[in-house]
C-alpha cells in the first residue's frame, strides 16, 4: 500500500476510517497527523491532544484560548494552585542528573 502523504510504499500500513466510511492510509502516525489533525484557530499547530474548543473553534490549548477572547479557559485542573512546580527529576530515583554536579 502507498502513504496518501508521502508516497511511501509500505507493507504495515495504517488504515483510517472516518465516520463517513472514507478510509485512509498511511504509513507513519506522522503523515496520519499531518493530514487529519484540526490546526490551531490561534497559532495554526496541529492538535495531537484534546485541544481546547470555544466559540465554535478549537485551539491547541488555553493560551491560545485567551488570544481569541475566550475567559476562563485553562490548562490544568489545579490552576494557581499556588505550589511551586516540582523539579525535573523529582520522584525519579535512580535516574542520573543530565550534568554532573561541578568539581569543588
């Protein structure tokens, strides 16, 4: 089978049926996405997640949101909850930090 995208010639294809029983083919997640994904009403990037929908628009995420005049719009359940951000390798013993701490 050939990717609609790229043409690539592929033997483990995806294959993708609408609701309205069209079917497509590709070869990768990344051509599917390319071709299928809804783009940004705000800053025009494909929406892989769930997006936002407003005013009979979606968006990639809240920001985007308020860009548009949408209020009230956010991206997570506990907005401002006012803990500061865990750090990077928090909860994750065993994991080596990406630098090693500097000579003393």
């Amino acid at each position: 089978m050939r990717c609609e995208v790229c043409g690539n010639e592929y033997h483990r294809v995806l294959r993708i049926r609408l609701d309205d029983d069209q079917e497509h083919v590709f070869d990768s997640f990344e051509c599917a996405i390319h071709a299928l994904a809804p783009t940004c009403a705000h800053c025009g990037c494909r929406i892989i997640g769930h997006g936002v929908e407003a005013g009979g628009q979606i968006m990639c995420c809240a920001s985007c949101a308020r860009h548009v005049g949408e209020e009230g719009i956010v991206d997570n359940a506990d907005a401002g909850g006012g803990q500061e951000p865990a750090s990077v390798g928090a909860g994750r013993e065993g994991i080596a930090p990406t630098r090693p701490p500097a000579d003393e």
